[in-house]
C-alpha cells in the first residue's frame, strides 16, 4: 500500500488530533439511508456494527448516522447525502435498489467517500464507472447471476424449451441479460408479463395450459404476489405431476408457500438463494432468540448483505488504518468548490476489493466474497432448494458449477415436511393400434383398464415400470405422427408429447431427425431397415398329364383323326397297286394266289411306327404308296417336332421365379406399383436421399396414379395380398417380418435398405428421459429385449406349405406322371391281351389234342414257367396215356402244324 509523504501525516495529525475520544479509542462515524417499510435491513445494519464494536480490535469504536426516505426523491436522495457527508461520515450504506438515481455514487466519487451498496442494480456501463470509482456492491452482480442461471437451467436442467414470467421492468431486465432471450428460439422461449393479467391471472395460467402446453415456467416476481400466483395455477394443473418451475428471486424462500402447500402441489417447484456460511455444531446455540437473529436466520438477502458489507467495510478500514497507525476523518463537503477528496477513501476501496474473507471478523455471513476491479461482486455461491419444502439440493459456485449439497445433521432434522412431488408417478403412455405392438386381445370383453391391451409395447412398458417404480395409463391415438408442411403442425404421438397430453410414446416409432426437433428419444429399443414386401404367389398344381398340354384336345383328336383315315387309304390305294400284290412263297414262280401285306394291321403299325419314329419291318414298294408314306414321315416329323418344343416350355411354365429380387429391379419394370405409407419415416427417407436410386424409386411413387401411398403399414399389407403380385410395398423389417410370419402369401424382396432405430419418445428436456434409457440398455444387457421380440414375431400358429422349388431343366415326377400312367396304361393292356391271346390258344390246344381245358391250361402254364427251356415241342399236352396211338396223333400233331404254319402266315 503506498502511502502519502510522511509530512502530510504531520499535518493532518495537527489538524485532527481532537478526533481521538478521551478513552484513547478512534471513533468513526458512518452513515447510512433507507426507505421506508426497510426495518429489517435497518435492524441487521445495527446489529452489524454492535458485533464489531464488541469485538473493539485497533481500538476502533464504529457509530452510525442514519437517515430516511419517504419517497423515491432524487432531490431529497441528494440532499440527504451532502447532509451525511458534512457530518464526516467515512462511509455510506444504501440505499437500496429502491433509488431511481445514481446521485449517492456521484457524490461518493466527488468527495472521496466509500460507497456501498448491498442490493443488486443493473450495472454501469464502462464509462458510468468512471463515476462509480468509490462504490462497491456486496450484491451479486447480473452477469455473474446470469451464468449462474444458464449453468442450472441449460446444463442441469437442460431445459430447451420454457415460459419466463415476470413482474416488473427490472426483473425483465435482470432474465433478459441471463437467459440471453434475443439470442434463443421464440418458439422455444415464451415470454409474458405478469402486468398484462393484473386483473385475471387465471387468463395467463390458462394460456400456459392450453396455448404453451407449458410444463417448463421460469417466474421472476417479488414473495409477496407468489403465494398468490401459484394458489391460483392449481386450477389449471400447473402445479400436476411433470411440470416443473424454476423460481429466480434470491428471497423466495421468505414467501410462505408452506403455508399453501399440499398434496395438489405435485410439480418440482426449486429457487435459489445466496448460501449462507454453514454453522458451526459445536458453537453455543442461543437459547432466546431476538428478533434480528430471526431475521438473519431466515436468509433474507437484504439484510444478510447490510450485514457483509458492515463486515467488509470495518474489515477494510482497520487494516487501512492499521497500516497508516493513525485514522483522519475526512472534512468534505458538497458545497465546497475546490475540497479535496478524502485522502484514505480510495485505500479503503482498494481493501475493500482485495482483502480475503478468511481474514475478516466476524465472518461473512454468505459464501466467497470477492469483488473485482469495478467493485461488483463477481464471486458468490447459491444454494438450489425447494422452497417448498426448504430442502436444499445443490451448489452452484462460479469455479465448479453445480454439485450436490451434502446436509448437516441440523438440516436433516429440520427437513419435515412431506414432498409430494417425489412420490410415486403415473406415467400417461401415447401409442396407436399397431400388430405386434399394441393390441387388444381376443377376449378383450373379460377384462378392464389396462389389462385389455396387449402386445410388444405393453410388455416393453411393464418391465419400465418395474424398474424405474412408476404406474402408467395408455392413451390411444391413430398413428405415430407425420408432419404437415403446410400447417407445420404434428399429429399423433408427436403431437401429444409436444402438447404434454403424455409422458412416453411407444410404439413402431422411428428416431428421425425431424421428430427430434420437437421431442426426444430415449436410446433405440430395436434396431432395423426397410424392405420390399411382395406377394407370394401359390405355385400351380402341377398335372401328371401335361405332356398332352402341348397341343390342344382338338389337334390330338385329328392327329388321331388322320392316323385312321391314312391307314384306310394305305390299305385302299395298296390293294389298287400291282406291285403291292406278292406270291406268298418267294420259291414259287408260278404261284397260284397273290397275297398283300398291307392290311389293316400292318398298315397301321406302319403310321404308328413312323410318327414315334421307330420305323417299319415292312415297307411299300410303288411309287404313289413311297409318296403316300413319305408324306405321312413329314407330317409326322413336323408334328413330334413341334410337340417335343411346345413340351419343354411347357413343362417349366409353372414353375415360379420372380423376375424382381432388389429395389432396381422394381425401378426398372413398369408393371408392379410400388408405394409406402404416407408421411411415414419410410417415406420421408425416400424423399430426403440423395442416392440416385432413392430419389428414382421416390419420384415414380409419387407419380402412380391412382395413389401408391397408404394410410398405415395395415392397409399396405392388404393392398399387396388383394393385388396379387401387382403391387409392393416399402415397410420397416420388423412389421414385414411379423406380416410374413403370419401370412404364407407375403415375401421380402431383396436385402435392407438403410439403417433405422425405434426408440422411447418423451417432450422436449424431460428429466426422466435417462432412467428410461439407462432402464432400456439394463433390459438389451439381460436379454428382454430379444425375448420380448422372440415372443411377439416367433411364437404363433400359423403353418405354412413348404414348396420345393426346382431348377428350370429339372422336372418332378408329378410333371411325367402321366407318360408313366399311359406306359403302366400300355404295359397292363398288352398283358390283358397276352391273357386272352393265351387263354384262346389253350382252348384250341384242348380241342385240337382231345384233352380237358384244365389239362390244357397246366400244360402251357407250366411250360411257360419253364424260362430256361427255349424249344417248345408240337405237343406238350399229357393228357393222353396211349402211347400206340402214335399215328392219330402224327396226324392230328400234321393237322395242327398245318394250322399253325397258316396263322402264322396270316400273321406275318
């Protein structure tokens, strides 16, 4: 500290040595002004200056010279001041912020006088201090209270969205320079003064309801209006479960809202105020309180700074005077044109800003006192609390920011009252009808209330609720929520929460970035994509006659047609040839009778021969007969030809390939429309990509006419099974999965497309959203989740027909059933035949060799059974025992060889 040459010191002992009393004690004189209605601060003024007096350290001895102010009056405010200031005060207190006018800080700086003030004022401007040099301010300063408030309100509380409510111009300015409110969203940020509704606050309570939808409020008014203001806000459920207030003034624990508080006040009502130096357990308590120990007690921020700033002042000076060894009244005076400024008032101010709160006696009663260069009080700590409980919760100081508040054995005791506002809450959960998500159940008649409902929502909220210990109530909407551009209003879930109609909404909920601009998401519950879903077409019945579909009934009918009428003509034009007709003996030259080999029968195993081109023992020899038969070969040709092609496509037509397996390939067709729900996330990522694709498959969307859109994931379902392959639908994996689960006529074309989550949506900043996220991940971590997810799209009784499908060049034994049926046909018809031909034959051996049908039979049977005998004997009949009648049996054994030689001429 520099101090004055010592012959200064010299004279001024001269001068003042009459200031030192008869006791060898240094009196000092202070002054001091306060309105009207002030006692309080006045009482705490006074015993301020007891406690130090009592304390009588340097020998200093503190009086005080008070004075009054009816009105606001800047002229008698001025008076009053010059007044104290030729009574030689070396200080003056106030007034509070009450004064309209600077005239005390003017005239403090002119005279050389301490000035301190301990309410806060809206600070000076830089050149303004220059006329502020001699004030200091125990107050808080506004722009360190202003961080202090954005640190609760955005990094605590993290509000995003609220209403400020205030009373007076000052409190406007005081939330304007904290809350920073040009800078933020009007939309976010709603403003109201409490002047506008003076003659009705329910009119401004019911706009907070039912216009704001409001359950953030931040209310800056005086404790006398707020008992009134909240009694009021109860009839219009501001003061119900999820709302929440913050409440500005440093004094509103002085208010009295435990004398309205009760079980209506459910909402998490929290102020702050200065924190005051915690007690010391061991000190003495007083055993009779007066009435300015209640006062300070009670933490009233005017009078508990009057009492710092005593502190501080008296501090200040007795180390100034310590130091020069010596006090010098200062002789100043308003009037007097050329006076000096008090010598020791500027080291006073310069104490003042630097001494340390540990070195002070008695000790402060708030927390880190520190003034900075212009005397404004920068350092300060607060204590969050509910005001209506008189619960402390936390600490906010300027170097650390918020942390808890650990409580003294004292506070705990005191803490008695019942805080409603922590007990248990009902939770109202938004969603719509949405399989498997949220149902009712088939026999939804039996029960009541919530029981009724069923689905992966509901599971998902009961094990919530489990954990986090709250009840819950579902509201029931028609869908999760689109936007509308032109009213740029929500619907659904989004719009109750916005509205707080709801806590949580659940359901097939997709986190996009649009929906997050107006609430928050908890952390993704189901992870997914989106997907093509298409019909599944039944495979055809196959036919085991289908190689007869090649031709028509009609083409078979006149290849039959024509077979018979070429074997007639065959017949006809060979017994009209010459040279068809053949000696039946080749030996004989000159044969008798002229036989032809083209009956009926060989001419018709001819026609069938050529056409299975198999070919003929026997062929034709005139010229008309080659061309008749040559002709008949190209027919034959062109018709097993044609059959054989026609065949092939035939056979593989129904087997069932779909020619779209991605997303391009249902770009690139034009016969099957494909749309998604309208307004949905699924379309909103469409119409957002910047892929080539995306926007392709978006604009052919929107250009189907009629619509391609659909109204929920439900009607798209039925849209794509009622179209039967004509029409696909863009949906979210998980619905398509549980569709096709349950519909054997459903399919997924093609992999996922992008990447979307489902979460939890709550409004914008509520405090609950991180123990549902944090419950969220506790369920993912124990497997819940998958079971819930197991239980909603696995477990069901729907059982679909399993169809093999086969390569194009492989064809099933249904398919050649029916060329097995005609060759079993061929194969029994020719046995039947050999049959009777075999029957016929042992009736003829019976009569030819005079012997029973039954000896007959067994002869040939057992015969034929004989494989490895391959020469058969004229007769095998034993039926004879004479063995001399050897001769009529030579000649019925030539009769009979004769017969046999003529069929089988017949034959041949």
């Amino acid at each position: 500290m520099h101090l004055y040459p010592v012959y200064v010191y010299v004279v001024l002992f001269l001068k003042y040595a009459l200031a030192i009393g008869d006791e060898g004690q240094t009196k000092i004189t202070v002054g001091a002004i306060f309105y009207e209605n002030e006692k309080e601060i006045e009482l705490s003024f006074d015993q301020a200056l007891r406690e130090v007096n009592n304390l009588k350290f340097s020998e200093l001895q503190f009086s005080s010279v008070k004075r009054y102010m009816p009105t606001n009056d800047s002229f008698l405010l001025q008076q009053i001041t010059c007044e104290l200031i030729s009574n030689g005060v070396a200080a003056i207190f106030g007034p509070s912020s009450k004064a309209a006018s600077d005239i005390v800080a003017q005239l403090a700086n002119m005279t050389g006088i301490p000035h301190i003030e301990f309410d806060w004022q809206i600070e000076a401007t830089r050149q303004e201090h220059l006329n502020h040099q001699m004030t200091v301010n125990v107050a808080p300063s506004l722009s360190a209270l202003s961080r202090a408030y954005y640190e609760i309100i955005k990094t605590n509380y993290e509000w995003r969205t609220f209403t400020l409510i205030y009373e007076t111009p000052e409190g406007l300015a005081r939330l304007q320079d904290l809350m920073k409110i040009h800078a933020l969203n009007s939309d976010l940020v709603k403003l109201r003064n409490l002047a506008d509704y003076a003659g009705d606050y329910r009119v401004l309570w019911k706009d907070a309801d039912e216009t704001f939808h409001e359950h953030r409020i931040i209310l800056d008014c005086e404790p006398k209006s707020l008992k009134q203001l909240l009694k009021v806000s109860v009839d219009f459920k501001l003061q119900g479960p999820f709302r929440n207030w913050f409440l500005t003034h440093l004094d509103t624990h002085s208010s009295g809202l435990k004398d309205i508080y009760n079980e209506d006040f459910k909402a998490n009502i929290t102020s702050v105020r200065l924190k005051i130096v915690d007690t010391n357990p061991y000190e003495r308590k007083k055993t009779r309180l007066s009435e300015v120990d209640r006062i300070l007690g009670g933490q009233m921020m005017l009078p508990i700074l009057i009492y710092d700033a005593v502190v501080l002042f008296t501090n200040s000076i007795r180390n100034v005077v310590t130091a020069m060894q010596q006090f010098y009244p200062p002789s100043s005076d308003c009037g007097a044109r050329f006076s000096e400024p008090w010598i020791m008032g500027a080291y006073i101010i310069s104490e003042m800003k630097s001494i340390s709160e540990d070195d002070v006696e008695p000790h402060f009663k708030t927390e880190n006192m520190k003034l900075n260069e212009f005397g404004q009080r920068t350092h300060f700590n607060l204590e969050i609390y509910k005001p209506t409980v008189n619960e402390p919760l936390m600490i906010w100081t300027p170097d650390n920011g918020i942390k808890a508040r650990k409580l003294g054995p004292e506070l705990e005791s005191s803490a008695t009252a019942t805080d409603f506002s922590v007990q248990r809450k009902v939770y109202t959960v938004v969603t719509h009808y949405e399989k498997p998500y949220f149902m009712m159940k088939e026999d939804h008649e039996n029960y009541r209330g919530q029981e009724k409902f069923e689905g992966y929502a509901v599971d998902l909220i009961e094990k919530l609720s489990e954990l986090m210990e709250f009840d819950f109530e579902f509201m029931i909407v028609n869908g999760n929520g689109k936007y509308n551009s032109e009213t740029k209003q929500w619907d659904g879930i989004i719009r109750k929460l916005i509205d707080h109609h709801a806590q949580i909404g659940v359901c097939d909920l997709t986190i996009t970035q649009l929906r997050r601009s107006v609430v928050d998401f908890t952390v993704p519950f189901m992870q997914l994509g989106i997907s093509i879903l298409h019909y599944k077409s039944p495979p055809e019945t196959k036919d085991p006659f289908a190689f007869l579909d090649p031709f028509a009934p009609e083409v078979w009918i006149y290849v039959i047609f024509a077979q018979l009428v070429m074997t007639l003509a065959f017949v006809l034009i060979a017994r009209l040839s010459y040279r068809e007709w053949m000696p039946p003996n080749p030996a004989i030259v000159d044969p008798d009778e002229l036989e032809n080999i083209w009956n009926v029968n060989n001419s018709c195993w001819l026609m069938v021969g050529s056409i299975m081109q198999q070919g003929c023992d026997i062929l034709p020899r005139g010229p008309h007969m080659r061309i008749l038969t040559g002709m008949w070969w190209f027919f034959a040709l062109m018709m097993l030809s044609t059959y054989t092609a026609n065949l092939a496509a035939f056979l593989t037509s129904n087997k069932w390939q779909s020619t779209i397996n991605s997303l391009e390939d249902l770009i690139e067709q034009d016969e099957v429309k494909f749309g998604s729900m309208r307004g949905g996330s699924t379309s909103l990522f469409f119409s957002e990509s910047n892929d080539t694709d995306y926007q392709r498959a978006w604009n052919q969307m929107k250009n189907f006419n009629p619509s391609a859109f659909t109204s929920n994931n439900g009607e798209g379902v039925e849209r794509v099974r009622k179209e039967k392959g004509k029409y696909a639908f863009l949906m979210e994996t998980t619905s398509m999965t549980y569709n096709i689960e349950r519909h054997c006529d459903l399919r997924q074309i093609g992999g996922q497309i992008g990447e979307k989550h489902y979460g939890l949506a709550v409004p914008l900043g509520a405090d609950y959203r991180t123990n549902l996220s944090v419950s969220i991940l506790q369920l993912s971590e124990k497997g819940e989740l998958y079971k819930l997810k197991d239980k909603w799209w696995k477990k069901h009784n729907v059982t679909c027909d399993t169809f093999h499908e086969v390569d194009g060049d492989e064809l099933s034994i249904i398919e050649l059933g029916g060329v097995f049926l005609v060759l079993a046909g061929g194969v029994l018809t020719g046995v039947i035949l050999g049959i009777f031909e075999f029957l016929w034959n042992v009736q003829n051996v019976a009569v030819e060799e005079r012997v029973t049908p039954w000896q007959a039979l067994k002869a040939e049977l057992i015969f034929a059974l004989q494989f490895w005998v391959t020469k058969k004997p004229m007769r095998i009949s034993s039926s004879s025992s004479s063995s001399g009648d050897k001769s009529s049996r030579r000649s019925s054994g030539s009769r009979r060889s004769s017969k046999e030689k003529t069929r089988s001429k017949t034959a041949s």
